[in-house]
C-alpha cells in the first residue's frame, strides 16, 4: 500500500526525491526512540518500538517485515525485498536499532531529540547507526513507490543487541533462524564507507573488509590471605599488579595485514609518502584523528581495563581479579595467546569473558567493483580503500554463514569533522547532505550488484 499521506508522485519528480527528502526525518525519527542499551535487558529500552517502528515505515510502502524477538523487548526485524532475478543469492544490509547510552547533562543538544542543526542531524546514533538504518529505508521505500526492483533480492535485517555484542540480536538471529538470511552470498553495514579528505581533488573512503577478533578475558591471581601488619611474600595484589603491568606495557609487534598493508599503499600513493613498514605509525598520523581507529589494526592489542581486590586496609586478600580487553588480527590468534601467556606468567589464571573471531575478506569481485563505482559516480574525486576495524560488528555473527561482510555505509563527510570523536562519543552528529549522498551512492551501488 502506498502511504496515503504522501499523494501521487509528479511525473517530473527527480529519482530518488522522495528518498533525499525524507532520510533526514526518518533519522531524526529513529533517534528520538531511545534504544539505549546497558548490556542489560532490564535496564535496556527502546528496541521494540524502533523495530516496530520499521515495520510501519516498511508497511506504508507494501514491504512485510518480521519482528522476531530474542528476549522480551529485544527485538529485531527481517524483511525481503524482492529482486529481478530470485535464482541469484540474496543481498544482505544489517543495521543495529540500539545505541549506547549518552549523559544529556554532556550534549549541546538532547541526545535524544533528532535536532536538525547548522545543517547535521544530532543525536545518539547518528553515524552508530542510526545513519545508515535511515538511508536503507529511505531508498527502498523510493523505490517501493517509484517500481523499481533491484537485480537480485536485498534482506533487510535490523537488529537488537549490536552494542553489547549481538547475543541478543545478529548472533541470536544467526543461530536460530539462520533460513531468513541463509541464502545471502554478501553483507553490507557498518563501519565504513566514509570519506577522508587528502585534498579538494582526492578523498580516501575507507571501505571496512578486515575487523579485529575479540578476547576479553578476566585474570585472578591467588595468594596467602592474611593480617596487613605481618611480613607477606605470598600476596595476590602484587601478583596480580604485576602481570597486569606487563601486559599493559607491552607493545605487540606490528603486523601488515593484507587489507592494511592495501590501505597502507593508498595512503602512500594518495599522500605522497614513503611509508616506512616499522614505523607505519608515523605516515598514519597524517589522516588526523581517524589514525587512532585505524592504528590499532596494526598490531594485537591487550589493555587492562578493571581490577578487583580486597574489602579492607590491613587485610591481605587471597585473590585479586583483573579485566583485561584484547584485540587480535585476523590470522594472529595463536600468535596473540601465546605471546600474552608468557606476559601474564605463572600463578595468574587467564579466563575468557568473550571471545569472538576476527572477520576478513577481500577487496575484489563485481560486487567491490560496484562500491567503487558508484563511490566515483556520486564524487569524481573519490578514491575507495580497504580498511581494517579495531572495533568489531555484526560482521562476526555473519560471517558464520560464510557471508562476506563490508563496511559500506557511505558518506561524504566535511573535510574538518572529526567523524572518529563521534562513535559513541558526545554530540553525535552527521550531516544531512552526508544522508543524501548515502542514498544516492546506496541507490547506484544496489541497482547495479
Ligand atoms: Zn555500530
């Protein structure tokens, strides 16, 4: 059914009006349900409604989408949108309806108002990820009114739980009902797809094909409990501390993946620049702050994060806990494992908390072909790069149906927008002329794969 409130569309309508007109709304919209997520079903809110929300957007233009619930409110919806040729496997686009929380007391604006300001939509979840749920919706609906099918069929699924791991949501989804996105050969989603700008001429955007692996884990060292007065050699505190400060002071080597060492030849080439392979770090620093996400996929990385012990002054405890947050490359997990237990050393035990793989795939085949052509078609300066997350996504729970994942939400984002500060950070923020350019880069990229 077609929205009655929109009226017939104008035989002069410009392709893609609709869809370039509404994305801004339909993100202020989203941002407005608070999908907070403590990692706590009872303290999390929001993404029953967000989902139902997508449905009635999805419903007003004759999509049918399923809501399918993993716990009581955390929901997530699949729907189909039927392509030109069925016999062709399936497209996947999966975006995260929950966000992390955000102090209102630390925003310019209410994390939660979807205010459209100096040209930017603010709000918790504008570019994490909120953006690219919004310009998904705004095209399909365009094309929903507008008859246009694309070539093969696209799933759409949007998701619970991402920020705390995708238990509840990707995971769940995969593991329980894995027919409704089995038939799917590629994913596109987060993070990646924005633009670095090199100079007016050149933009670098970073295409996520690579993300770190995942292994949290919780060290506990034993020792003599005691009275705080005597003389101790046997204290679980000074064990603990210790493992802890090698860890933290320990620098994994570097470690070029394939996908980094791509990114790597286009920084050289688009900036001009020798880049030394022991010292990648030094040409990285000249993207600005992005440096610091991309960085940390230049090596493993373990970060002590918490430390528990003791109840009182003078009492020395028999344990002492630690968190520790570990990131490794894909291909580096024994290498990773390893190098770490000889930092954590004897009488320390390691337990994984979570452990989750790396995800990587390459950046080739017709499907990369069509991101970077409908990148050079939307922005003649555009120069679309392989790139390696620090962070991990969705991409992890698809995987395991041997889906190739990329980060594909594109954006064209102001030279001078620290676009990194912003995931999960204070006065979230994305322009709305990014969201057009999302939609129509989205739009040429979709009809062609
Ligand atoms: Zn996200």
């Amino acid at each position: 059914m077609v929205d009655p409130t929109s009226g017939p569309i104008a035989a002069t309508e410009q392709p893609l009006a609709r869809a370039q007109a509404e994305v801004a709304e339909l993100l202020s919209d989203l941002i407005r349900i608070d999908t907070t997520n403590t990692g706590d079903t009872a303290t999390g809110r929001g993404e029953r409604a967000a989902a139902e929300w997508v449905a009635g957007k999805l419903g007003e233009v004759g999509i049918d989408g399923e809501i399918h619930e993993s716990e009581r409110g955390r929901a997530s919806l699949v729907a189909r949108v039927e392509g030109a040729d069925p016999s062709r496997p399936a497209l996947l686009i999966h975006g995260h309806l929950d966000v992390v929380p955000a102090d209102p007391a630390e925003w310019s604006v209410h994390p939660f108002s979807g205010e459209e300001r100096d040209g930017y939509i603010w709000g918790r979840g504008a570019v994490d990820m909120k953006d690219m749920d919004a310009m998904t919706l705004a095209l399909v609906r365009d094309w929903a009114r507008t008859g246009i099918k694309p070539p093969r069929d696209v799933v759409l699924a949007f998701l619970a739980d991402e920020e705390a791991g995708g238990k509840l949501g990707a995971r769940w989804l995969v593991d329980e009902h894995p027919d409704l996105v089995g038939d799917c050969s590629e994913a596109i989603s987060e993070v990646g797809g924005f633009s670095i700008t090199v100079r007016d001429d050149l933009r670098l955007y970073l295409v996520q094909t690579a993300e770190k692996g995942l292994a949290w884990m919780r060290l506990t060292a034993g020792g003599k409990p005691g009275h705080g007065s005597f003389v101790h050699d046997d204290n679980a505190v000074t064990r603990l501390c210790q493992a802890v400060a090698r860890i933290g002071n320990h620098r994994f080597p570097t470690v070029l993946t394939p996908p980094m060492r791509a990114f790597l030849d286009a920084v050289s080439d688009a900036y001009g620049i020798e880049i030394d392979a022991d010292d990648p770090e030094h040409a990285l620093a000249r993207l600005g702050s992005i440096s610091r996400m991309i960085g940390a996929a230049l090596r493993n990385t373990a970060n002590p994060t918490m430390l528990t012990a003791g109840y009182k002054a003078n009492v020395v405890p028999g344990t002492a806990t630690a968190t520790v947050d570990g990131r490794f490359l894909h291909g580096q997990q024994e290498v990773f494992e390893r190098e770490l237990a000889a930092l954590i050393g004897e009488g320390v035990q390691r337990d994984w908390i979570v452990h989750d793989q790396a995800v990587e795939t390459t950046f080739d085949g017709p499907l990369v072909e069509q991101m970077v052509s409908a990148l050079k078609a939307e922005d003649g300066g555009a120069r679309p790069v392989p790139f390696t997350m620090s962070g991990g996504t969705d991409a992890k729970s698809f995987e395991r149906l041997s889906i190739r994942c990329f980060g594909f939400s594109p954006l064209r984002l102001p030279p001078d927008l620290d676009f990194a500060a912003l995931f999960h950070g204070i006065d979230e923020r994305v322009p709305v002329e990014s969201l057009r350019f999302g939609v129509r880069v989205l739009d040429r990229f979709l009809r062609a794969c």
